[in-house]
C-alpha cells in the first residue's frame, strides 16, 4: 500500500511540473531565460 501512495505522490508532483512549464512558456518566459542573444541555443 505504500508503494502505491509513493507513486501516486510522485506522479502528483510530476503533473505540478509539467503544468508550471506550461504556465511559464505561455507568459512567454522560457528555461534559458529568453535571452538567446548569450545561450546561443535556440539559433
């Protein structure tokens, strides 16, 4: 039974990432920080 809520908390936690990434890239914030003039990443 504890592996269950382990895992059901982990997965919780997972989904709570996933829908801040989401919310950060829709107001237009990105992981690198937006400046891609220094990351050289996103050319």
């Amino acid at each position: 039974m504890g592996t269950v809520i382990v895992g059901a908390v982990l997965v919780v936690i997972v989904i709570a990432i996933i829908c801040g990434m989401r919310k950060s890239r829709k107001n237009g914030k990105h992981a690198c920080g937006g400046d891609c003039g220094h990351c050289k990443g996103c050319h």
